[in-house]
C-alpha cells in the first residue's frame, strides 16, 4: 500500500517500519520519476531565485536564458553568430572606439591596436596625432600595410591639415584603397569673430558661443569730429549725404567731396560817403570795419538833417531837439466858452474831427464842435443830466463819448454824425484812456468820482455793453492818453492820484496785447492832460503838464516838446508853438491836430515833413 509519507518534490513513497509496500507502488513512484527526467522545457517561464528547482523547472529557465542570448525566436534555434566570431568582432570595434596614440613620422603615421583591425570598407578608426604634417599624409595600421589619407573631395591632406596633439577620425575604402578623413571641425574664428548668442567650432574646442556685439543698422551723421560706434556686427552701414552749395564753403576747403567757392575777402574798410556802396559776397574775417568818426554828432548837423541815423540839432531852438516834424497854427478855432474850459474829448483826423466840452464842468454850457479841415461848427450835444470828465474814441462820424460827475452818474454817448444815443454801465468817473470804435473799445484808468484816487480798472466795449475785465492797468492812472486798438494799447504818462488826492505825474508808459499789460519804455519827462496819436509801432504825444505849480515857486511846466516812439524808444521830434493841456486824440503820427479850448483857443496842426 502507499506510504503515507511523502518526498516534497514529486511526492515519492516513504515507507515507514510499520507500513507495507506493494508492487503498484513502485510502479507508480517510477512513473513519476520518470517524467520528472523526461520534461518539456517551458521558455516563458522566468527565475526568480537561485532554486531549490525541479527538473523541469531549470529546464525551462535554461531555454528562457538561452532564447534571450542568441535573440531567436526559438531557444534551440541556431545563433547567427558564435561566441568566437562575436568575441573577434567586439575586439575590432573596441579598436575602432579607442583613441589610438599614433607614432612614426609626421606624414607616415603608425598605429597599434593590438591585431584587431581590419582594413575593410567601413572600418574606421581614431588616432592622435603627435606631430604637424608637412606633405602628404599615410598610415599603416597594425602592420598591414600604409595607406594614403585623403581629405572626403579625394584631395590630399595639405600640410598643416594634421596637428600635433588633435584627434583625428578615418575610415577605410576599399574602392579607392585609401583612408578618408571624416569631416570635423575645423579653422581659426575665436568667439570675438560670431555673433553673439551663436555658437560655433574651431581647431581648438566644438560648441564655442559667439560674443560679437549685433550693432544692426548704423547710419552716420556727418560732424566735424571722427565718428565710432566700436567693433560688432553692422547688417548695414551708411552714412548721410551732405548737400550744400558750394558758394557756402570758403575756396580752398573740401567737404564731403565739394570745393567751396565762397572767395575769401579777409578785413574789409569801408568808408562811408554820399551813396550806398555794395559789400561784395564772400567771406569776412571779422576784423573789417566801417570808419567812423567822433564828429558825427547831433551837435555838427543842420537841425532836423539825419545822417546815418544820428538827427542834427545844429541850429535848433531847443537844446538835444530832434526836429523831424512842424507844428503849424491853423488860423480857424474852435469857439470858447466864457470861463474855465478845461473838459473835453477829441477824436477824428486832420481833416475831419469833432470835439466836446463843458464850461467850468457846467453842463448848460456844454458844446460840440465838428472840424471839416477848414472851418468849425456847432452841433447838437447828447442831451447830458450831469456833466463831469470826459473820454472819448472812434471817427467824427461814429464816435464814442464817455463821461461822469462825481459817480454820480456815468454813462456812454455814441454820436453816428448826425444824433446821440445814450449807452448806460460805463463805471469809472471818466478823465481815462480809451481807444477802439464805437462797436468795439477798451476803457483803462480814469478816476472813482470827482476829487478821488484814480484807479486801474479796465474795461471793454462791445457795441452793446460795457463789461469790466479782470485784467487791470499795473498801477491806477488818471488824464492817460491811450494810442492803439484795444488788443493792442499804449497807456501813455497820466496822472497818479493818491488817498490824500494829490495829483502826481508819471512818465510811465503801459502796453496791452489783449490779455495783459506790461511796462513799456518811459517817457522822458513826466505828461498829464496831454495828447496822444498814432498806433502802438509809430505815436507820438504832445502838450500837457510836465510839473504842478507848488510849493514856493507855483509855476506849471508845459510838455511842449513833441515826443515820438517807435518800437524800441521815445525821443524828441518837434515842439508846440503853444502851452497847451487837456488834448484829445486827432489824427496820427505823421499828421495829428492839437485843439484846446484851455484859456484862449489854439488849433494848431502836425506835419512831418515840409508844410
């Protein structure tokens, strides 16, 4: 009977002492054995260990192994290759893997890898070179016989082209019978010759960034000093032309390829005479000069001749006078009033003008007068309620009359030439500058009201209202003859009048540009009461008070020199026959009318040039 005792692998019989074997054990225990000794190698089977295994079990790792070895699909299919043949072959690689240490001679090179290479197509291999080459190049490798190298185009290496100590790769042709150098880097750029962030290989290293600084596009300015921008590289680089007429550039000097022809005319004298002498073109060295003379005084010239510029006073009545204009007395005058007659405003020109005043500031007696050139008449007054000063602007036929008592009662008369309308909202008291129209003028100065300080206002005219402005005069004015349009005003002397009412005159002069004011050249002597013609680039004024009697003396000055401004300065251009005050603005800088009804009338006319 079967043992109950067991072996562990193939559950063999293990007979005890008190157990009792029979023959169909025995057969069976070599049933098993038997196939345990005869089993089928599974080759998918993997180890995991080093055993203890069956039979079957080694079996089938030993084909797994041995499939995995020779690479077939079936382990007991014949390898491509023998162990031997696979051991020669790794022997040649490793020779053509190695970098072999070359010797003989600088062009016929040796080298040794110990048997295992073979001159066959394909087989390559790497030496180091220990010398420069001078000519062409061979190498004989493992005694097999030397064989020329060749640069990849079939020519020969020229001398130089192998370097002592660099590595070096041929292959083998067996066409050809020859050993072609493999291409590999080579030449003498270093990282200052490519572009920087670009990399490159050379004699001496492989994967060498660049550092040469990418200027782009340059374009030259030309100057008169050298021009660099540093080394880099320019994609393009040009520089401006230079054009300019050759008569610009002195003879004798080039530039940018032009000669100039500008001729050279070093010191140049001139000596003034009668007639205008020309000053030939070209180039002046700035030691040339125009002669003068320390006699070309006013004092040396005939009165009111110019030469050059400097005006003759030789002869003259009055000392330093300039004369370049005459006042002439007009015989026709305009009718007085019995008593004081000191208010009033004049406008128009030489030929066409009108006037308006009061007596002794007493409004029945007010009157107005027009002037046709020849003779004066009466006409209609603006029907006033109160009478006062007076300021006024625009033509004889379209005039603009502003007056006031006191502040009493202020307002605007506008004469057409034929009747008055009255115009209400005019603030100052009146004795102010005024220019413009009857559609559009500018107010500035005046006083607050009879016996008052005078003030700074400004204010303008639209043809419709009176509006003040913001803007003011830099100090307050009174008596202050205005020439110009209203955005473009002289404010000319007047009067200052302070708390204590004491009349101080000025010889300040203020311009406006429409926006503000500003201080402009001074006259030469203080004027109030005066008169005032012209525009802001050519006036004069005339008459006036340049001195208050006070004090012990109390004797007034009259401003009887004329004086005249251009757009730089004020001087001296004729003088009244008359002292005269309280003038108004009649005509302009080349032919004006002083009218004054101040004592005994004078109508006197202003001429440049001969009556």
């Amino acid at each position: 009977m079967p043992s109950m005792n067991k072996t562990t692998n193939y559950a063999l019989n293990q007979w005890l002492g008190n157990e009792y074997p029979k023959r169909q054990d025995f057969v069976e225990d070599n049933a098993k054995i038997e196939a345990a000794l005869t089993p089928e190698a599974d080759p998918a089977k993997i180890p995991a260990s080093n055993g203890p295994f069956k039979i079957v079990d080694w079996t089938s790792y030993f084909a797994n192994r041995i499939k995995a070895i020779v690479g077939k699909g079936n382990w007991w299919d014949t390898p491509t290759k023998s162990m031997e043949q696979l051991s020669n072959e790794v022997a040649a690689h490793k020779a053509e893997s190695i970098i072999h240490t070359a010797s003989g001679a600088a062009n016929s090179i040796i080298v040794t890898t110990g048997g295992n290479f073979f001159y066959t197509s394909g087989s390559y291999i790497k030496f180091k070179a220990i010398s420069n080459n001078t000519g062409n190049v061979t190498i004989n490798i493992d005694g097999k016989g030397s064989k020329p190298i060749k640069k990849l185009d079939g020519s020969q290496i020229p001398a130089g082209g192998i370097k002592n100590g660099k590595v070096y790769e041929i292959y083998y042709d067996s066409g050809n019978d020859c050993f072609f150098l493999l291409a590999r880097a080579e030449g003498d750029a270093t990282a200052v010759n490519v572009l920087a962030g670009k990399t490159f290989s050379n004699d001496d290293d492989i994967g060498i960034t660049g550092t040469m600084i990418n200027k782009g596009v340059k374009t030259f300015t030309p100057s008169a000093t050298i021009q660099t921008d540093g080394a880099g590289y320019y994609s393009s680089v040009s520089c401006n032309a230079v054009a300019f007429p050759a008569a610009n550039v002195l003879a004798g000097t080039t530039i940018a390829g032009t000669a100039g022809s500008m001729p050279n005319r070093g010191a140049v004298t001139i000596t003034p005479n009668t007639a205008n002498q020309t000053i030939a073109a070209g180039y002046h060295n700035g030691s040339g000069i125009v002669i003068g003379s320390s006699n070309l005084v006013p004092s040396n010239i005939k009165n009111g001749v110019n030469i050059f510029g400097v005006i003759g006073t030789y002869g003259s009545a009055v000392t330093g006078l300039t004369t370049l204009g005459v006042w002439a007395t007009i015989s026709a005058t305009p009718t007085a009033h019995t008593s004081y007659s000191g208010n009033w405003a004049g406008v128009g020109t030489v030929d066409s003008a009108v006037i308006y005043s009061d007596g002794d500031g007493i409004y029945s007696s007010a009157r107005v007068q027009q002037w046709n050139g020849i003779t004066w008449s009466t006409i209609s007054n603006p029907g006033r309620t109160a009478s006062g000063q007076y300021g006024g602007t625009g033509t004889s036929s379209d005039w603009l009359l502003n007056s006031g008592n006191g502040g009493s009662s202020t307002l605007t008369a506008k004469f057409n030439g034929t009747s008055w309308s009255t115009i209400t909202g005019f603030g100052p008291s009146g004795i102010q500058g005024i220019v413009g129209t009857s559609s559009l003028a500018l107010s500035f100065g005046g006083t607050s009201g009879s016996n008052s300080p005078s003030i700074n206002t400004c204010m303008s005219y639209d043809g419709t209202t009176w509006s003040t402005l913001s803007t003011t005069l830099p100090a307050t004015r009174c008596y202050n003859p205005g020439v110009g349009t209203p955005s473009s005003v002289y404010s000319i002397g007047g009067n200052h009048v302070n708390t204590s009412i004491t009349w101080i005159l000025t010889n300040t002069v203020y311009s406006f540009n429409g926006t503000s004011w500003s201080t402009q050249a001074t006259l030469s002597a203080n004027r109030a009461q005066h008169g005032a013609a012209g525009s802001t680039s050519n006036c004069i004024t005339y008459g006036g008070m340049e001195k208050y009697g006070t004090g012990e003396d109390g004797v007034d000055i009259y401003g009887r020199i004329t004086l005249a401004k251009n757009t730089l300065s004020w001087y001296a251009v004729g003088v009244l026959p008359y002292d005269i005050t309280r003038l108004g603005r009649i005509g302009d800088a080349n032919n004006a009318l002083a009218v004054s009804l101040n004592g005994m009338p004078r109508n006197v006319r202003w001429y440049v040039g001969t009556l």
